[in-house]
C-alpha cells in the first residue's frame, strides 16, 4: 500500500511538470532526468527519496560500488528481489548515468 501511494503521489508530481520542454517556468526541482525517474517510478519506494533504502537496499554510495553499466543491468534485469523493468531502457540508461554518481 505504501508504495501504490508514494508511486501515485509523484505521478501526480510528473504530471504536473506536463510533458513540454518549453515550459521553463516549473523546472527544476530535480538535479538531473535520472533522479526525476528515479523519483517518479517505484524505485523509490524500495530504495527511499534521499537513497537511504527501505525494503531495497541503500543506493547512497552506489557509484563507488558499481558501475553505470553494471547499474544499468540491474535495472534492465533485476536482482534478487528486485523486479526487472521498473522502468524502460532508454529511462535505465539516464537513471543509471546519475546513481553512478553517487559516491
Ligand atoms: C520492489 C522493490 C524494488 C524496486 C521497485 C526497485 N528495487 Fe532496486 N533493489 C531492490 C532489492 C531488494 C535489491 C537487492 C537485490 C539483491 O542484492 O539481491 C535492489 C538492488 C538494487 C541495486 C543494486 C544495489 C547494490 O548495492 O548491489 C540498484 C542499483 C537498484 N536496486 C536500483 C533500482 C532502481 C534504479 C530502481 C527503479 C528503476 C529500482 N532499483 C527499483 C528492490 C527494489
């Protein structure tokens, strides 16, 4: 139940921001595309909004840990009980881009 309200919560948070590039004025509370995913899909739900983890593991140091590739695999994959396809492909690669940098 948790995670259906956090997950609806930020859709709402997403749709907010609406879908165009142009609209400047409501940007940018996010540092980079790879948080907004993050923040706005499930992941969050099991890794927390500031990556101190919750079900999932903490991905606060992850960057030191794994590689942008190897992040990206996880996700595309899955791991454990971590369920593969939380988000597609192309969002993998920018979240992985910016959970590598987490050091
Ligand atoms: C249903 C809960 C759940 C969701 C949703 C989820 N994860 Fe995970 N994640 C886990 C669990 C549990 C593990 C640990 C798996 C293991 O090591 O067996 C994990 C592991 C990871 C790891 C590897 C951490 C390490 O130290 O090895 C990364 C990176 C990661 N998740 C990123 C993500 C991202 C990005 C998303 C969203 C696209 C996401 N996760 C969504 C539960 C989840």
């Amino acid at each position: 139940m948790g995670i259906i309200s956090i997950v609806a919560a930020s859709s709402l948070v997403f749709a907010g921001c609406g879908n165009s590039s142009s609209d400047e004025s409501k940007s940018e509370e996010y540092s980079s595309q790879g948080e907004k995913i993050f923040k706005n899909n499930s992941c969050v739900g099991c890794h927390g909004k500031d990556l101190e983890g919750a079900s999932g593991p903490s991905l606060k140091n992850v960057g030191s840990k794994l590689s942008e590739q190897d992040i990206e695999k996880i996700i595309n994959e899955g791991k454990g009980s971590m369920p593969s396809k939380v988000v597609d492909e192309k969002e993998a690669k920018e979240v992985a881009k910016w959970l590598a940098e987490q050091k």
